[in-house]
C-alpha cells in the first residue's frame, strides 16, 4: 500500500481522538446530572430536531435514563473509510506466451500439436490484481435549519496493484515462444527458431508485467424528505462526479543463446499504458431508516457523461554479441512502428453505482459504520484489449516497412467494476 495511507489513517485517529476527548471533558464538566434541554419549538423551525425516546426499563432513580438519546441532525460532518476491493480481470484476449515442441514445424505457434498457451487467450481469466485497499474521504454541511438541503462531497483512492507472469525455457519445456499472425493470417512465432544444431537453442524468458489504479471524486446537492434522524426518510440528489483509471501493460523477453563461440543476448519491451478520464454529471436517490444510535441507508447513483481515453504504445530492442550491444531500435514484438505512439479518442459514458451502509453513534459526535459499494464504469481503454496479434514482421530490427501496416492500434473500449467492502467513521458537528 503507498506511503500516503498509514498519513491518511493518522489523520483519522486523530479526528476520532479529538472528538473523544472532547466527550469526556463534557462529561467532567457537568459533574450534576441535568435533564436534557430540549428548545421550544418554533412553527415550521426545527434547528436541531432534538428526538428523545426513553426506554421504560430504565430505572426511575436514574435522573439521566441511558437509553434518551439525544440525537442531532448536526450541521456539519466529515468522514474517512477504509475500502477493500476488487476490479474486474485485466482483459487479455490474445495469446501472448505459448509453449512448444521441437517436433512441431513451428514449435509454439498457435495450432501446432505440441502448442500450449502460457498466457492469455480467450480460455485465460486475465490479468488477476487481486483485493484493492484504498481510502475515501467524506464531508458535507446544512443549507437550511431545518437540515433538508445539503452539498456533500467525497474522494477516493484505490492503491496500485500488479500483475505478474514470467515463463522460462526448461529442459521439460524446450520452447517459450511469443505467438502471433503474419499478414496473411498464418501462425508463427518468435524466438523459437530451431537451427540444425539443437545446441544452440535460445534460452528465453517472456514476462508480463501490468499494473492498475483507481481515482475519483463527486461533488453533490442534496435534498432529504421524511423524517430524518428518526424512522425512515428519503433523499434525492443531483451533482458532478469525476473518474480516473490508469494501467499499464510491459511485455519483455530476454534470450541467451551460444554457439561457435558467439555468445549473442536479444533483450526488448513492448509497453502498452492506457489512461481513461470521466467528466459527468451524476444523479440518484436512496433510503435511510434511524433508530435510536443505530442507521441504516442505501443508495443509488448514475452519472452520465464523456470518457476521454489514451494509449501509449511503444517497444524497443537491443541486441549484444559477445558483450558488444547495438543501438537499440523501435519496436519490439507487438509494438512496431505501425501502431507506435499517442492515440486518443472520447466516448459517452455511465457510471452507475450502488452504495448500503449500516451505522452506530458510538457518541453523539462520533458514528462507526460499515456498508458494501458497487461500481460499473461502461467504457475505459484496457492495455490488454489494445494488442493486435497481426505483425509484419519485415518492420522489425529497425527495418523499413514493406505490405501491411500491421499491428494498428487497437482502440476497443469495455466495461469495468468494482465491488467491495467498506469500513468507516465519521465526525459529526
């Protein structure tokens, strides 16, 4: 997790504790038990709409019943949760690591008997970054006495988390190759190429590296109705939300291979980064029902709006010959020249998302609470989803371009959630 959480959580230890200690020294300072105040109410008015429910189990000798909770609908209010989640796979369609046989004509390409996929395919789970944590925080205040209208506010983060795949040759798994198609369609690979003297096959690694990151924000009007802070209430509200995904995809290959006394070393990446921006408005509406110091609430939200989606895609290779490297050149295996570069594009998005939470006043200032959120995004940019398998190879090694201008850049949208549980306080004035 980065550096910045243990901060954010000393921060909110610290409201927490501050808010305590602010309990206790009232609690010192009113040394002679007193009834509640409750101030007369004024037609259409309720400053603090005060709501007293005493318990008739408690003993008449207590001149302060435990169970009056004197509960305010307070003016304003901060919050901070602890998000565990989970995202969606990273997609990866194609096959990018395959293993073969040397009796295959072309050990490792797609088709051959003695072909196994290592990584991706259609039959692949993708890329697994497994459970996010992450930070979100909260805040908002009263327009009106009455406390029916609010502008609320709130931001998270998830951190980054990785991926990894690396696959080495072996002596029970002679070829690890990179497949792909030529111009005309026909399976090949690369780094699989099988000489007459077998001694000098290539000892490689393939890996996969890729990361993701998640941001937003909202900022929203709010109007309540019914009764809240006591029984059930309603709530509409109507706002702006932003959204950003940032993740990044870096395939690299490193083959040895010795021979007449050459000792050669091939080493590239290719780096697919894709970063996506939402810019919308949002909407929604939910339910809250209070009891005593115990809430429960549910809400729903869609925001309408553009995604501005880019990709990065560059590769680079160097070759060294008995210690000696060359200039590296552009382009490796599935970035080359054709596909290089910036590209960008924007397309009308939503987001709809669920949030329940399920809260206790553990102080009149102080509320612990729990819930589960749930989070679709319809169209981001995924670097797995942008790797054209189609390669002419005639470009590669810094060489010009002859046919088919392939791999292109693909630039083919899908959709993204994320879900998980949440854990948080708020500090309530």
């Amino acid at each position: 997790m980065g550096n910045g959480f243990p901060i954010w959580f000393g921060i909110a230890a610290g409201i927490v504790g501050f808010a305590l200690a602010e309990e206790v020294t009232n609690k010192t300072e009113n040394n002679t038990p007193t009834a509640p105040q409750v101030e007369a109410p004024v037609p259409g008015i309720l400053p603090k709409q005060v709501f007293l429910t005493p318990d008739p189990l408690d003993s008449i000798t207590n001149p302060i019943p435990k169970s009056v909770i004197i509960r305010e609908m307070d003016g304003f209010w901060v919050g901070v949760d602890y998000l565990n989640w989970r995202i969606k796979n990273g997609p990866l369609p194609n096959p990018m690591v395959t293993s073969g046989s040397l009796s295959d004509a072309v050990p490792g390409a797609l088709g051959q008997p003695g072909t196994r996929v290592l990584a991706g395919g259609n039959s692949s789970n993708g890329m697994d970054y497994g459970p996010f944590s992450g930070i979100r925080m909260n805040g908002g205040f009263y327009l009106d006495e009455d406390r029916i209208f609010s502008i609320e506010g709130s931001a998270f983060l998830l951190e980054q988390r990785s991926y990894n795949f690396s696959a080495s040759t072996s002596d029970m798994q002679p070829v690890v190759t990179a497949p792909f198609f030529n111009t005309n369609g026909i399976a090949n690979s690369i780094f699989a190429t099988v000489p007459e003297n077998l001694t000098s096959l290539p000892n490689s690694t393939l890996s996969i590296y890729s990361y993701s990151k998640l941001s937003g924000g909202e900022a929203i009007a709010k109007a309540r109705f019914g009764n809240p802070g006591n029984g059930f209430s309603s709530n509409l509200l109507f706002g702006g939300k932003f959204t950003e995904l940032e993740e990044n995809l870096i395939y690299s290959v490193n083959s040895q291979r010795s021979a007449g006394g050459i000792n050669s070393t091939t080493q590239g990446t290719d780096q697919f980064l894709t970063r996506n921006w939402f810019y919308g408005v949002q909407m929604g509406g939910g339910f809250n029902y209070d009891y005593k110091r115990f809430h429960a609430s549910a809400l729903g939200k869609i925001a309408l709006g553009q995604t501005q989606q880019n990709i990065a895609i560059a590769g680079s290779r160097t070759n060294t010959t008995n210690g000696v490297s060359s200039a590296p050149t552009d382009g490796f295996v599935y970035a080359l020249p054709t596909n290089s570069g910036m590209h960008n594009q924007s397309a009308f998005s939503a987001i709809p998302e669920l949030q329940c939470r399920l809260g206790y006043d553990v102080t009149r200032h102080i509320q612990l609470y729990a819930g589960y959120d749930y989070f679709y995004w319809s169209s981001v940019l995924r670097p797995g989803n942008a790797v054209d398998s189609v390669i002419n190879t005639s470009q590669r090694n810094g060489q010009p371009l002859v046919g088919a201008a392939r791999p292109e850049p693909v630039m083919s949208p899908s959709g993204i959630w994320a879900q998980g549980m949440t854990f948080g306080v708020e500090l309530k004035y």
